[in-house]
C-alpha cells in the first residue's frame, strides 16, 4: 500500500490506512485514528463514496484489478495517489 502526494512525492500515511469494500456496496475504513464508514459506488471509472451526512466523495480509478486498486485523488489542489493491495 502507498499514499504519496504527487509533487512533493510525501508519504501520506500508508502504514496507517485500511479499507474495506463489501459486496453490499457498503465500506468501513481507518485513516490514522479515524474510522469511517459509508456507501459506494462506480461508474465511469469513477469511484463515489459518502459517509453519514458528509457530502459524496469522488475518485478517479487508475487500476481496478482483483488484488489492487489506484486512486487519484484531489485534496486542496494537490493530486494524491494512494495504492492499496488486498490482503
């Protein structure tokens, strides 16, 4: 797994963030000490996710495979690719 900002090639945490995609189109997740759980969806390699009543989130799909999934994704401007790998 890998979190890395773009431009300054900073790890984001990697060490410190799960997710778990369900078959019911639900997730839970853990960013440092921050859980986090809420619905998803993907269409047109995009993937929407939405927790409680926060707004819904989109990220761009780079790979999609059977043991890894590549997000970009956008935060303050700056692109974030973060890389996780099925256990």
């Amino acid at each position: 797994m890998s979190w890395v900002e773009v431009v300054s090639l900073k790890d984001k945490c990697a060490s410190n963030a799960y997710f778990s995609f369900n078959k019911g189109k639900t997730y839970t997740s853990k960013v440092g000490t921050q859980d986090t759980k809420g619905t998803y969806k993907i269409a047109y390699g995009i993937l929407y996710s939405k927790s409680g009543g926060k707004l819904e989130i989109a990220v761009e799909i780079n790979t999609l495979a059977i043991d890894s999934l590549s997000l970009t994704m956008r935060r303050s401007g700056n692109a974030e690719i973060l890389t996780l790998v099925k256990r």
